[in-house]
C-alpha cells in the first residue's frame, strides 16, 4: 500500500524469486504448508500503521477496563467452564480489514478478535524469509516494542516457557499431525523446544498430567500452551482421553480456554471506536435493520469464517438458531488497495495485530502481525482458488 515500495517491489519481482522464498518457508519447520503462501508482503504506510495502532488501543482499553470479566460472563458456556482462570487473557488477535474512509484514505475496520493464541511462530519465519529473498527495507519492521529477532523469541520464552523446563510445556491440540495451522506447530518446537502433543497422549494421575517420551519415560506437564478449539473437541467423541480438559489440575494454563469465549465475536457490540464496526446482539434487537443489505450475520464462535452469512434477507435474522449466539455486523468495504502484476486483478487484504499478555504486564503488548490477501468476496481458501497474490503474508510497517 506504499506506493514507492510496492512499486519497487512488483518491478522486482520474478517467479524464480518466489520457488525460492518458497522453498525456505516450506523447509523451516521440516514440512511445507497446508495454505497457500502469497507472492508478496504488504507495506504499510505510516498513515495507516497509527490508524491501526489507536484501533489496537481502543480495544485493549475496553478488554482491560474493571468490568470486563463481568461483561464477557455470558459468553462462557457453563458446560465448558475450565478452572483456574487468569486474571486476564495470555493471546490476542485483531483482525482488521483494510478499508476506505470518506476522504479516500486507508483506514482499518475491526472484522474479529480472538483471546487465543496464533501463529506467532510462522509468522516471524515468513516475515525472516521474505527478508532473505526479496528487497525489503531493513528499517520496516513486521515486530513491535522494538523487539528485535532474538527479542521477540525470548519474549515468546518468557510467555510460554515461563520458568519451566522446556520439556514440562506442550502445546497441546487435537490430532496436531492433521491441523491446517501445524507448520506453527512445529516451528514453536523448534524455536522454543516445548513438545507438541495430541490430548490422546496425554496422561493422569490424580491431579498430575504427563507423556511418555520416545523412551516411554514420564515427563510431567507444568504448562499447557493450548491450542485446542472446544468446537471442534466437542465434535471428536471418538478421540480417547484420560484428561477432561474442565477438570482441575496442577498444570498452568497458557492461555486459559475460558478466555476464548471471552474475547470473540461477543466482545464487539461493547466497542466504540472509529474503527470498529457497529456491531448488535441479535437476541437484543428491537427491531431488525431496514438495511440489512449493509450487515452481516455472524454466529458468535466459529472458526475461519464458517457459518457467516454475507448477502442476508430478514428471514435469516428471524430464523437462526439461537439468537444469543448471533451478531448482526455492519458490512465493511476491503478495499483492493495491493497492486499485483495483474493491474486489472488487484489483492484485499486483512491484518491481524497481535498481541502478548504475560502474567507481569500491566497490559497487553503488541508483538507482530499477520496478513492475509484476498480477490474474493471474503478471505477464505474458498473465495480464492486459482487466484494468484493471494493467501498467507505478512505486513512490513513504515518506521
């Protein structure tokens, strides 16, 4: 979005470039992606980079105000209510999608938040491989704070790991061979040394977790780097497990799974903020919008844009399910604002601002960031197959 950078950029840009930032993408963490990897980075400009930055602040204003926690309450299903909360949230993502304002300028819109952990690993590779084979300018950063390379991973030691030995942390999900998002996975592995392990694995002895190593020796669980959905735990009766993920343990939560319903979809309507949507309770309308044509419909928790409805009609509101479990969003216009080598086919795009809330902090700390390009009606696989400059990025800011 940098006119001077992106042009320098396309000029530059060749395909044998690409086979070869694949290459190293594909062979960091020992296994190639499930999800298609962009042509090119963005560059933001500064303009935008503030923009994005207030939105980043007047969230974290209304996520760390007292009365949060009391206002997030009926988001928290009672069924799948796990012990020993923290005070706060470890994660947070913001996804913005990249808009015009009346003036014509870029400016971002709120489109999600999750209080749950993302590819913080990916992305600092992605970003270090873009750097290895294209020109990007070494005073654009993709980290915040001032982290540097090595700051930002002992930043991530210090979250994760915390005090413990490495191999008393797993990051733990279901099936982790099979996950769409296991190439961070195994770069955490990698950066951090932790141990990635499916709940199946996972053993209990009154309130002791642990796994057996490759030499069946029991190595006991401090820390629990979660990266499990309970949409989709619920789902898998077939999986065998001696852990119920509700019951109480003597290992430490990072990021407790309370507070992935915490801050999601349900935190929006409590925003106001230039850049953040109106959102609405659709259990707490009085009355559907005459201009619905400019909403969207959305289910409180899903995952990758599932279960959205885009063009709704009033029977869409009056039917859905549950109506405790929906938002009706005001529609926000992505702006096709990254030239491509095609002039006519252009590329959206959203950016995720992420965030770390260790246990010390005051506050959440923005860390780095993630982008993902569209041509389509959303961004989403689906909406973009045979498309070209599209997929998984990541954001280089003006200094």
């Amino acid at each position: 979005m940098h006119q001077l950078l992106r042009d320098r950029f396309n000029a530059a840009f060749t395909d044998e470039k690409y086979q070869a930032f694949l290459h190293t993408a594909n062979t960091a963490f020992g296994e190639a992606s499930t999800f298609r990897l962009s042509e090119t980075p963005i560059f933001v400009p500064k303009a935008l980079k503030e923009r994005l930055l207030k939105g980043v602040e007047d969230i974290c204003a209304v996520i760390t105000a007292p009365d949060f926690n009391a206002r997030s309450e009926a988001a928290l299903p009672a069924h799948l209510r796990v012990p020993g909360e923290d005070a706060h949230t470890t994660f947070l993502q913001l996804d913005f999608g990249i808009c015009r304002d009346a003036a014509g300028n870029f400016t971002p819109q709120l489109i999600e938040m999750q209080g749950f952990p993302s590819l913080y690993s990916f992305q600092h590779m992605l970003a270090q491989a873009h750097r290895q084979h294209f020109d990007i300018p070494a005073d654009w950063h993709h980290l915040f704070g001032g982290l540097d390379n090595e700051g930002y991973l002992d930043t991530l030691r210090q979250v994760i790991v915390g005090n413990s030995k490495p191999e008393n942390v797993v990051l733990l999900e279901i099936e982790p061979e099979k996950q769409n998002t296991r190439i961070d996975f195994w770069g955490t592995a990698k950066y951090l040394g932790i141990k990635v392990i499916c709940l199946s694995k996972l053993k209990k002895e009154g309130r002791d977790l642990y796994y057996l190593d490759e030499n069946g020796r029991k190595v006991g669980v401090e820390r629990i780097y979660n990266r499990i959905i309970f949409d989709e735990l619920e789902k898998r009766n077939d999986l065998p497990r001696e852990w119920d993920m509700t019951q109480e343990t003597n290992a430490e939560w990072v990021g407790h799974p309370n507070w992935f319903f915490r801050i999601s979809k349900h935190s929006l309507p409590f925003i106001q903020s230039d850049f953040v949507p109106q959102t609405l309770f659709v259990n707490e309308l009085k009355s559907i919008p005459e201009d619905l044509e400019n909403w969207v419909l959305k289910p409180l928790f899903s995952f990758s844009g599932q279960g959205v409805k885009i063009n709704i009609t009033r029977e869409d509101v009056e039917n859905v399910d549950d109506p405790s479990n929906y938002i009706l969003q005001r529609k926000v216009e992505y702006v096709p604002g990254v030239r491509t080598l095609n002039p006519e086919e252009p590329s959206k795009c959203e950016i995720r601002m992420m965030l770390l809330w260790d246990k010390n902090w005051d506050k959440p700390r923005l860390v780095n960031n993630l982008v993902r390009m569209s041509k389509g009606e959303m961004v989403g696989v689906r909406y973009n197959k045979g498309k070209d400059w599209v997929g998984a990025s990541v954001g280089f800011f003006e200094p």
